[in-house]
C-alpha cells in the first residue's frame, strides 16, 4: 500500500488518536522502526489475549483489533485486506461460535453504519493489497473512520477520526462513499447481521464449469495447411522457423484441435492471478526481511544486499509473468509463478489469434486478446527514458518471444535494439558496457533467467566477494563483458527487477504456504517430505528449475510414477502437494495465466501424454466461452461416451 510520510508523521508506534471504545490508532511509519525494540518479524505481530490482531501497525490489525475490543469477535486470517469483503462470517472469541458477515456495494440501499468495515479495492493509493478502515459516523453527506497505514500524522486535539470522506446518496436511496484519492476504488462495506436485504449474494462458482473442454473445429475437405502467419513480420518468422511452418502444435492429428473455457473459469482465473501475484510479493517482502529464510534460496549471500535494494528501489515493478495451474472439478491450484523469465506470449497474444481465423474457429472469443496491449500499456509506464537493449541467447524459441515483445515496446515508443549472446559487447573509455555499436547499455529486457547470471556470478564469487558485497559490478577491462557485467551493473536498469529471483524459486511456495495454510489457491508445499505429504503424494521440484525439468511425483501407494531429466538435478528440492493435471482425450492439461502489471491478461493451455509439462509439450488455441455453451457441450460429450459404451442393438 502506498504510505504518507511528511516532516509531521509521527514514528512508529505513536499512538495517533483513539476511536471509539477507546480503541487506539498507531503510527505506521517504518521508517522509523526501532529494530532494537522489533528486531524481528515475530515480534511485529499483534496479539491481545493469544488472538493474533495482524502485522503492527497495518490497517487490517486495526479493523480485527477494534471488533475484539468492542465487539468479541475478529474475521479469519485473509491474504489482502481487500478479501474482507468475501468473509461471510466472523468468530467470537470467547465462544468459539459464528455469526454471519454480509457485504453490501458502495452504492447499497442499506448503509454503511458505526462499527462497520469499509473496503478498498486493490489499486492506485492502495495497490497490491487493498484497505480496510473502520467506520465510526455515518451522514448523509459525509462518512468518518479510522484506519491505519495512511497517515501517520498525530490528530489534532478532540478529534475522533483518521479521515472524512465525503459521500452522497441517490434517487433509490443508495449510499455512495468517495474517497479522497483519485486513483482508488471503494468496493463497499462489511456488517455483521443476519438481514441479507440489500447484501451481495455469496453464491459459490460451480467447479463443474472449471474444466477444459477440448474441441475440432469442422473438418473442410482438402484443407491442407497453408501459409496463415506472415514470414515478411519478424517475430511470425522467427516462430514458423521453430516450428518448421505455421503450426500451434507438432503433432498432425492435433492441428484442428482447440479447447474451451467457461466465462466462470476464466473469471477465477483472473481472481487467482491477481490475486496470487499480490501474495507472491507480500511473501517476497517477508523473505527479504528473514535471513533464515533468504538462505533457503540457496542465493550468493554477497548478493543479499542487492536483492534487497532492487525491492527497495523498484517493488512491484514487474513488467510481466505467468502462472502455472491445474483447473479442473477440484478447484484451481497453482504449481508456481514464472515471474522472471516467463514464455509463451506470441503464442498466446497472437498466434492462436491467426489460427483461429484460418481455421474459421470463431466460438467464444481468444483467451489472449488482451495480452499485447496489456504489454504495450506496461511498457508505457515503465519508466525507461533511452534505448532499451533486448538480451537473449542463441535459441530460436527466444528469438521469436523477444522480437513479439518487440513490438509491444515499440508501439509503446520506445526504441530499442535486440542483442543475441554476449560476444559482441565493448567496454567504453568511462568503463559503460555498449552493444556492438557503441551504445551504451542502460535498460534492458531479458529472456535469461536471472539463475543463468548467477551460475555465471558462483563461478567467481569467492574471488569478487567484497566488490559484489558493496553493490560494485565486477568491471575489469581487460576483460570482454559478461552477463553479469550488463545485468548487475548499478546503472543498468534491467526488467525483470533483480528481486523477481525471490518469487520465481520454488522455495517461496513453503513460504507461501507458511503464511497462508490452506489457502484454496495453495498447494501443501514444504523444505522436506512430511507424513502429510507422504499421504497425499507429492511432487519434488527443484527450487531453480525450468522447463519441467528434473520433476519427480511419487504417489501416496505406488511411490514413483514419473520423472524428467534435466541439468537441475543437484539443486535444492521442495516438495509439493500431487495435484495431478485433468487428463482429457489422452493428455494432461495445464491453463497457464500471464499477469501484465501484477493484472490478469489472458490465457493459454498446454497439454501433454505425460504427467509432466515441459517446454517441448504442445501449446493449442484456447477460446472462452459463455457457461451455457459449455455446459452443453459437456452434456453432449456425456451422450456419444454412453452411446459408445451401450451395446449395438
């Protein structure tokens, strides 16, 4: 959340003024956090009579704090602060028993009231997490409450409140709260009652509408494949390069072959996507802060520092990522987050889009549609102000995703130039690394994963301790540049962020799962192999992998059932609950999510015979559909099965 730090804000922990019931409202200027007093994150919980409130002094621990004091009762433990408007009960305390929750739109007949929690939706003044504050007066023009991690300034004498918003009220008799900053949105206010009038309804998603569908498109007699991509567009050549013509996928049988997802499915798709990007950065903040857990990532310790001030200067300032998902009647489980080196885009962006119009697939709409100017919106506002350098290695699937982005970049107006390998960088008179033509390198785009510098930076890390440790890149010129002369210079800007090496090991799903246990996005994920594990299955990964590679499942009664090979076999494992892909006309299915600006932007599914997916398992078109067609189209695939299966008569 953003945060108002002037000459006036009080340090942390100053008590600002006390709202009702004498409930106390605290500084949350971390800035001034005495670490002798909080020395850890442990000690930052607060916690009344063994019930955790939240984090000191954030504004969710003061909406829990004041319904425990003045009420008894406090919500369960949510991921933002803008998922308390999909609680539906709270607890009290003393009772150990339910009372129900309801959630009325900004814009409800029946008003916010005193002792009521208004909801900010994630975004602007409040991006990645939301806000929560706690009403205290209600009229007619005007709202008042409480609320930390605003501002931190002390009340002035007699006041009774953080902030007024003002609010009016229309022709129905709708209660419409503005707030005071122009980029956030109020999603309205939680009460606790019984009296469901006016409330938002909580019906559940129907998980039977979560699985793919897979689908042909009609048969045309003598269609043979054509030439549907244009080999004159860069990026469309590079891609029929690697895959040998105009294909989504290498195998014949396959090439009319596309799947469907609901309108339903992809609406929790988006929910999950934004809303699993915001916990991946909440846990990212929470490893940076603990050394114990840093070393789990298994990371250069000279590299600590850097890490840390790359999250400093640009948290949150990711351009783009993907997640990976088993969707299914089951529910929607995430296996990881690609958020530093992430593929896919043209295919999902643009090529399914051109076989779609070959193949005169026009049911529903393309799941992609959105990601390139999803794209071009994030480069607009990425801040880079010269040439913006491209890096990739010598390999065609590379090739292809950089000069897609390319165009993103460029039609955000930014000039940039692509550079493949490292041989043909210079060093100037001032020490600057440049590209062949003597430009200096200052912002970058990258297909490397950040691990390859590493492996890069391991090599001499003994001998280049100390420069690393004092945030100096190793520059010495009577070398040629390296990679990790270009991208761990200081002056170098470089997208993905440095801090994206946090959220894309593995080693943050244990994390992830640490600080919100059974999360219904979350898989049991864990350092080593528990009794829990053993008796659901589990799936060893290791913390740094790509690709699928050096995957092992083993299942709860047969041990072992799968595995990959690959050059990340002496790397630190974790191990994550089994959550097997659906299988659907003989392939495993995995939906894939690209998040643009920590945003949901489209869809992709990828599909394989095997258990496990990898970078050589096929890609196919993916249309969203409305629930009603899918549904039917599930019915009427139940009706050929029972058909096949009935004896003839």
């Amino acid at each position: 959340m953003s945060h108002h730090h002037t000459a006036e804000s009080a340090p942390f922990g100053t008590v600002l003024g006390y709202g009702p019931g004498g409930v106390a409202v605290y500084s949350s200027d971390y800035d001034t956090v005495d670490r002798r007093a909080l020395p850890d994150r442990a000690s930052f919980h607060s916690v009344i009579d063994g019930q955790y409130m939240g984090h000191k002094w954030q504004c969710v621990e003061l909406a829990r704090r004041f319904l425990y004091l003045t009420h008894g009762y406090v919500f369960d433990d949510i991921a933002m602060a803008y998922d308390i408007f999909r609680l539906r009960t709270v607890r009290v305390v003393a009772e150990d028993r339910h009372l129900p929750l309801r959630s009325f739109r900004n814009g409800a007949r029946r008003w916010p009231e005193a002792g009521s929690l208004l909801i900010w939706d994630e975004g602007g003044e409040f991006e990645v997490t939301g806000h929560v504050a706690v009403v205290t007066e209600v009229f007619a023009d005007r709202l008042r409450c409480i609320e930390q991690n605003v501002d931190d300034r002390v009340w002035p004498t007699g006041q009774t409140y953080s902030r007024e918003l003002s609010a009016r009220v229309d022709d129905q008799g709708g209660y419409h709260v503005a707030c005071t900053f122009d980029d956030t949105a109020i999603l309205g206010w939680v009460i606790q009652t019984a009296d469901p009038l006016f409330s938002e309804e909580t019906t559940e998603a129907d998980r039977r509408l979560f699985l793919p569908r897979r689908r042909t498109v009609a048969a045309k007699p003598g269609r043979e494949p054509a030439l549907w991509l244009d080999p004159a567009k860069p990026d469309e050549a590079a891609y029929m390069a690697m895959m040998g013509g105009c294909a989504l996928t290498n195998r014949p049988a396959d090439r009319e072959t596309y799947f469907r997802i609901s309108q339903t499915a992809e609406r929790e798709l988006t929910r999950a996507t934004n809303e699993l990007h915001a916990m991946f950065l909440y846990a990212t903040d929470h490893v940076l802060q603990n050394d114990a857990l840093l070393a789990q990532f298994m990371l250069p310790q000279a590299l600590w520092p850097r890490i840390r001030q790359s999250w400093a200067n640009r948290r949150g300032r990711m351009i783009t990522g993907r997640f990976d998902f088993s969707m299914s009647e089951r529910g929607l489980k995430v296996y990881e987050y690609n958020a530093d080196s992430a593929s896919c885009h043209m295919e999902c962006g643009k090529v399914q889009q051109a076989w779609a119009a070959y193949y005169g697939c026009q049911e529903g709409r393309c799941s992609g549609e959105d990601v390139h100017g999803a794209l071009v919106a994030a480069w607009r506002e990425s801040g880079v102000d010269g040439v913006l350098h491209i890096m990739l290695d010598h390999d065609q699937e590379e090739l292809y995703h950089a000069l897609y982005m390319k165009t993103a970049i460029e039609e955000a107006g930014i000039a940039c130039k692509i550079i493949t390998g490292v041989d043909g960088l210079l060093w100037d008179d001032e020490g600057f690394v440049t590209d062949a033509d003597g430009v200096r390198i200052t912002w970058v785009w990258k297909t490397w994963a950040w691990e390859t510098a590493i492996d890069e930076l391991r090599a001499q890390c003994a001998a280049d301790d100390e420069e690393i440790r004092l945030h100096r890149p190793v520059d010495h010129s009577r070398h040629p540049p390296r990679l990790i002369d270009v991208l761990l210079r200081k002056e170098v800007m470089v997208f993905e962020p440095l801090w994206t090496l946090i959220p894309s090991n593995k080693a943050i799903l244990p994390v992830l799962w640490m600080m919100f246990p059974n999360h219904p996005y979350l898989l049991d994920s864990q350092f080593s192999v528990t009794n829990a594990l053993r008796e659901s299955g589990y799936v060893a990964k290791p913390i740094v992998g790509r690709c699928g590679s050096n995957i092992s499942i083993f299942d709860k009664t047969s041990g072992l059932i799968g595995e990959t090979a690959g050059q990340f076999g002496n790397r630190t494992m974790i191990y994550q609950e089994l959550c097997p892909l659906p299988r659907i006309g003989g392939d495993n299915v995995q939906i894939g999510t690209f998040s643009v600006r920590g945003r949901y932007a489209g869809s992709s599914v990828r599909v394989d015979p095997a258990a496990i997916i990898t970078t050589h398992s096929d890609l196919l078109a993916l249309r969203v559909v409305e629930d009603a067609l899918l549904a039917q189209g599930a019915a009427e695939e139940t009706q050929a099965k029972d058909a096949q299966a009935s004896p003839s008569q």
